[in-house]
C-alpha cells in the first residue's frame, strides 16, 4: 500500500511536491519540544478566614508571616509536526521569549501574594501558579503548535504538573 500510494503520489504530482503530498497522506510525526526556564519568588500560604493556629496546623513553615521563597523550573511543552522546512516545530528562542515576556517577567525576584496581578485574590500554592501560568501563555503560542504541559518544580522533590484540563 505503501509503495502504491508513494507511486499514485509521483504520478499526481511534480518531484518538488512529493514530500508536501505524501506528508498530506500519511500522518506527520508529532513532536514535543520542551523549555526550562527560572525564577525566584517569594508567596505564604495563608487563608485569611482562618486562624492562625489552623494556618500553622495546615500549611505549617509555607504560612509563616515573614514569608518563604523557592527557585522555581518552569518546563513549558508545545506540540506539533515539524516544518518541511525548518524541521522545526517552532523555533525554541521564540518559545523562550513567549514565555520570558508572558510568565517570568511577571515572576521573577517578586512577591506571588503582592506582586502579581495574574495571582490577586488566589492562595498561591504551586497548583494555582501551574494553572494561571498557562492562562497567561496559552494566547501567545503560534497556531502552528499546541501548549501541550506544564511543569513547574518548587523544589528538586516536588512539582506540578498540568495539561489544560
């Protein structure tokens, strides 16, 4: 079937278009490219209508009124089928920019509670975070890709993930 539809292929078509036409008939291959990027932030996980004991008792050190802060690693996943081109499914510098430009200017070296307007009026736990740095790349991701995943590690042993859902 293969070879038949490769032939039928060069038959309908110039030898320039054969690779176009017999991408269009087989499914291209999908890709996943992923960035890291950093930042540093500080946030305190603290729900005002409670006490103070039942903050400490849940959130324990997160709660703390001097604050904490992490070193986050944002891995933000597109995908897509590779330009016939390029070979590219989107260039990575114009992923790091979108993503520079969007989440970590807004993040980076600020206060997730005080901030970061994106953030007011959430608990800024990491699952918060997750989802509302998706809101804000999801309008800026070519239509040629897909925003695929997030992960973002708030230390080396814990992290989130999410896919939109």
């Amino acid at each position: 079937m293969y070879s038949l539809l490769k032939a039928r292929s060069l038959q309908l078509a110039p030898k320039a278009c054969v690779c176009r036409n017999f991408a269009q008939i087989f499914k291209a291959a999908m890709v996943y490219l992923t960035r890291l990027e950093h930042f540093n932030a500080a946030h305190k996980l603290y729900n005002p209508a409670w006490s103070k004991e039942r903050n400490e008792a849940v959130f324990g050190a997160c709660a703390n009124e001097n604050w904490h802060g992490h070193n986050f690693e944002l891995f933000v996943t597109v995908k897509g089928v590779p330009d016939i081109d390029t070979g590219f499914i989107m260039d990575a510098k114009q992923l790091s920019r979108i993503i520079k430009e969007h989440v970590i200017e807004k993040l980076d070296h600020k206060n997730l509670n005080l901030d970061v307007e994106f953030l007011e009026g959430k608990m800024c736990s990491t699952e918060n975070l997750i989802v509302e740095i998706w809101k804000q790349l999801q309008p800026h991701i070519p239509a040629n890709v897909t925003l695929h995943s997030l992960k973002l590690y708030e230390t080396p042993r814990i992290y989130v993930e999410y896919f939109g859902e």
